[in-house]
C-alpha cells in the first residue's frame, strides 16, 4: 500500500535533519574556519589549500561500492540506515576530537583531523541520499532536493553563522561539541524512516564484484548523461567558491568578523533556504531541467554585480547586499540541481548513481578553490568575482543551448 502524502512530508523533514546535521561542521569548516583562519593571518592560498579536506567528496563513487554491495541481492532501506548509523557514529568521534584541537595546532595535525571528519561526512552522505531515492517516490524528489538544499542553508546559518559567533565567544571547542550533540539526535530518527525496501520489494538483479565496469558503462549510458555531467560539474562551483571566499573578502574591505557572521552566516543562509524551498515548492519535477539555464545566467548576473561592487569600493550595506543575492542564487542552483541528480539514478544503484554524480559534483569547485584563493591574493577581491563571473556566463549560455535537449 502507497504510503499517505503525510507520511512522505514526515520522511522529508526527517532527511531534512540528518542532511541539517550532516552538513553543519562541513560547512562551518568551509565557510567559519576561513573566517577564524583570515583572523590569525592565513594567506588566501592557505585558505585555500585547507579547503581540499574536501577531496574525499572525489571519491563518491568508490565509496558507493561497498555501500552498494554487489553480489547481495534485497539490501534497501534498512541495509542504508545501517551505513548511516555507522558512519555518523565515526563523524561524531571525528568531530570530538576536533573539539581538543585548536586554531594553533601544527597545521599537518589540522588538516589531519579535518580531512577525517570530511571523509566521514561524505561517506555517510551516500547511504543517506540512496535511503532517500529509495523511501521517496519519484512525485516527491522536487520537493526533496528543495528540502536538502534548504537543510543546507540552514546548515549555513548554524555552522556559518551560529558557530561562527560561539567560537568568537566561548572558544575553539564550543561548536564541535554542539554539533556532535546535534548529529546524535538526528541519527535517532533513522528508525522511522521506512521504504519499500524493509518489504520484498523487487530491486536490480545482484551483480558481482567484477561486474563493477558493466555498472559504470550502465551509467554514463543514459541518455542525456553526457551533458547533464557537464552541467552538474560546472553548473554550481563559481557561486559555490564566491560564497566560501565571500565572508574573508569581506574582513579585507575593513568589516568585523562577527557582523559578517550575523548578516551573511545568519540572514543569508535563511534566504537562501527560502529560495530553496521556494523553488522547489513552485517547480513541478518536471520542469527543473527547464529552469537550470535561467539560475545559471542568474548566477552570472550576480558574481558580476559582486565584482563591480568590489571594484567600486561600495559602502558596507551595498556589499552585504550583494552578499545576500549570492545565498538566493546558490540557495535556487543547488535546489534544481539536487532535484535532477535523483533523475539520473537507476533502481537498486541509487548509492552508486548518486555517488558518481556527487564525485562531479565536488570536482569543479574542490579545483577552483586554491586557484581561488591564488587569485585574491595576488589580484584582490573585486578581480576574483570577475574571474569567477565570465565561465559563469558560459556556462550559462551552454545550459540555454542545451535546455530543449534531454
């Protein structure tokens, strides 16, 4: 029997929270420790290089496979809320031992311990969003990618915003310990969440292990694949990178670290998961793929109304402005494009899928970030958004070529 709409709007929020406490240290390492690192005099290619702890999110899709576990056939939901709780458990363990760090500790020791939390994070991230395809019916993954990326930006406003004010306030381990008491009630809600996958519910015959190629080719051969992974890598990364960079550009243009986090980690991350949830309210599922180019000339539109700000040397409110109509376009681009990544799965590869469309994902703006980071060093802040605008229109242009294409 087809579970009550009712139902379904319960499993959202609860994939709501769990992706809320998944993504909150990540993004307050993304976007809070570069604030904190341009307080103690780290260079923008410091910066930077610190944020490839994200490379593990490169390796999705090898972390599908054991998530996957070709050769059993029957894994489903409860097979995935298995990985989540194991995998969460090890997040929080990375996320306590962060805690007894510092700002000051050898900088190896730091990344260490990042890129050990990052790696539990995007791992746990796979069986996650494969529980989701699994749980969810096909009418509701507009809505659902509109939840994620609205947990998301209120991801931002806790780890960009919140956390960012307890570390100025109360020290270093303040927000380690609150978001690892955060992750552990989120994980106690993975019990309610059932799909036809707890049932006999038919799935995709089991292949074996050396099967895994004829999986891979299976992929790429869908159609349209070619030129949604172009889109999918180039799509988001350049309002992605403008939005970790914008909060230390801001210090640079003389405002206090604590008002930033207020207006942008605060106000920001709300609209942004406005805009989130407003796209995926107002767009049917169907319609995503027609609304893609027209959030990629809107992210265009912004990075160079950034840049010219920047470069004028506009007042404090003007730049803040600015920085709000970033959040609204990453909040819609990440919307449509989470919504169009569950298109492309297949049934019982959801963790495999999804992983090889994340590993895409990350790889344009895990690339662009020293390269970032070089450039406002060495050009300053109003050249960087320029440089980030013009393959932002490009890409824009060829998402409106292709936009009657599958």
């Amino acid at each position: 029997m087809t579970p009550p709409a009712s139902a379904h709007r319960g499993q959202q929020a609860v994939f709501g929270l769990i992706h809320l406490a998944l993504a909150a240290p990540m993004i307050y390492l993304a976007l809070g420790l570069p604030l904190l690192m341009r307080q103690h005099g780290w260079s923008g290619v410091e910066i930077g290089l610190f944020q490839l702890a994200g490379l593990p999110a490169l390796l999705k899709a090898l972390m599908a496979m054991p998530v996957e576990r070709p050769g059993q056939q029957g894994h489903g939901a409860r097979h995935y809320r298995r990985w989540t709780a194991a995998l969460g458990a090890g997040y929080a363990a990375a996320l306590l031992l962060l805690a007894l760090a510092g700002i000051h500790a050898p900088k190896p020791v730091l990344f260490a311990l990042l890129l050990a939390c990052v790696l539990c994070a995007t791992w746990a991230d796979v069986p996650v969003s494969a529980l989701a395809i699994r749980v969810l019916p096909p009418a509701e993954r507009a809505r659902a990618g509109g939840v994620r990326s609205a947990a998301l930006f209120a991801a931002a406003i806790l780890g960009g915003g919140l956390m960012l004010v307890l570390a100025q306030r109360l020290g270093w381990a303040s927000p380690f310990l609150v978001m690892a008491a955060l992750l552990g009630l989120a994980l106690a809600w993975l019990p309610t969440l059932h799909g036809q996958g707890d049932a006999a519910a038919p799935v995709a015959p089991p292949l074996p292990a050396a099967a895994d190629p004829a999986l891979l080719r299976g992929f790429f051969r869908q159609p349209g694949m070619g030129r949604w992974l172009v889109l999918l890598t180039a799509c988001f990364p350049f309002v992605g990178v403008a939005w970790v960079y914008l909060k230390p550009m801001l210090l640079d243009q003389g405002l206090r670290a604590e008002p930033v986090a207020w207006a942008l980690g605060m106000g920001g991350g709300t609209l942004g998961a406005a805009a989130s949830l407003a796209v995926a309210r107002r767009l049917g599922h169907e319609r995503l793929a027609a609304w893609l180019p027209l959030s990629a000339w809107g992210n265009g539109a912004v990075l160079g109304l950034l840049a010219l700000a920047l470069w004028l040397r506009a007042p404090a409110p003007w730049l803040i402005a600015g920085g709000l109509a970033l959040a609204v376009s990453v909040g819609v681009c990440s919307s449509i494009v989470f919504g169009r990544m569950m298109d492309f799965t297949r049934p019982g590869r959801q963790a495999l899928d999804y992983g090889i469309q994340a590993s895409f994902f990350a790889l344009g703006r895990l690339a662009l970030m020293p390269v970032a980071g070089w450039l406002l060093d060495r050009a300053g802040s109003a050249s960087l958004m320029l440089a980030l605008c013009v393959p932002a229109l490009c890409v824009a242009a060829l998402a409106w070529r292709w936009r009657h294409r599958p």
